[in-house]
C-alpha cells in the first residue's frame, strides 16, 4: 500500500518544479523585455539628441537668412519695381506692334492687287513688244534685201552682200 503522505508529497513537489518552470520562462520574458525597452530607451534618447541639434542648426540659418533677406529686401523690391516698369513697357510695345502688324496687313493686300495689275500689265507689254518684233523682223525682211544690194555700191561700206536678218520672231515659252 501507498503511503497518502508521499503521495502528497510528490504531488506538491510535482507542482513546485511546474511553479518553478513557469517562473523561469516568465523570468526570461521579462528580462528580454527589459533589454528590448533599455535598447529602445537608448535609441530614442539618441533620436531626441539628434533632432534637438538638428533644430538648432535650422534656427541658426534661418536665423542668417533673414538677416540676408533683411539687408537684401531694398534692393529686391527696387529690382521688382524696374521689371513692374519694364513689363508695362513691353506690354505697350507689343500693343504698338500689334497694331502696326494690322496696318502692314491691309498695305499687303494692297500690294497684292497692285502686283496682280502690274502682272496684268506686263502680259500686254509682252504681247506688245511681241507684235512690235513680228513688225522689225518682217520690215527686215522687206527692207534689208534691197539695202544689202544698194551697200554693195556704197564705198563706205564695209559688207559685201545683203544684210543678213534675224532668223525670226522669238516666242517666250
């Protein structure tokens, strides 16, 4: 027969060692938690330093712009003043100009009826002038057999024969 006692017994030490087993495994959680927080703490204090610096270099050079800007700000608005000027003057210019594009237009359309007449006008000159050597080439023919021969008598002359001619009207083509 069993003794109740030792059962008893090894019943509670059973239970010690489990009671003993899960506080080492809690023990392990908490200590790797603590590192992990130390790390963290570590980290963050090292980012606040860094932001801090960081934060002070910006304040000094935004400190040193606006000194600059500060010491510069006449002579920019004097600078955006002349180009305020300047742009109003372009502007007038351009309008001017418009207009002068405008007139130089109709004076084109003109010029391009008056071409159209001088072209016209130089058709009727060609067939003119085209008439006018029909008639020379014509009269040399009539005319210059006959003055040919009477030269041969002539004792200034220095041609021996008929006068020679054109070989005939000229057609443009």
């Amino acid at each position: 027969m069993s003794n109740p006692n030792l059962d008893e017994f090894s019943a509670v030490r059973e239970e010690a060692d489990e009671a003993d087993a899960r506080s080492r495994r809690v023990e392990l959680i908490v200590y790797a938690a603590l590192v992990a927080f130390v790390v963290l703490a570590i980290y963050g204090f090292w980012l606040i330093t860094s932001l801090t610096r960081d934060v002070s270099q910006l304040t000094e050079e935004i400190s040193l712009m606006t000194r600059v800007v500060d010491r510069d700000m006449s002579s920019i608005a004097a600078d955006m003043n002349s180009m305020d000027h300047q742009m109003t003057e372009i502007s007038g210019t351009m309008r001017n100009m418009t207009d002068e594009i405008v007139g130089i237009a109709s004076n084109t359309d003109s010029m391009d009826a008056n071409i159209g007449s001088m072209t016209r006008d130089t058709s009727v000159m060609a067939g003119s002038i085209t008439g006018m050597q029909h008639d020379m080439w014509s009269l040399n023919r009539n005319v210059g057999a006959p003055m040919g021969m009477m030269n041969m008598f002539n004792p200034f002359s220095d041609q021996g024969g008929p006068a020679r001619g054109s070989p005939g009207p000229y057609h443009p083509r």
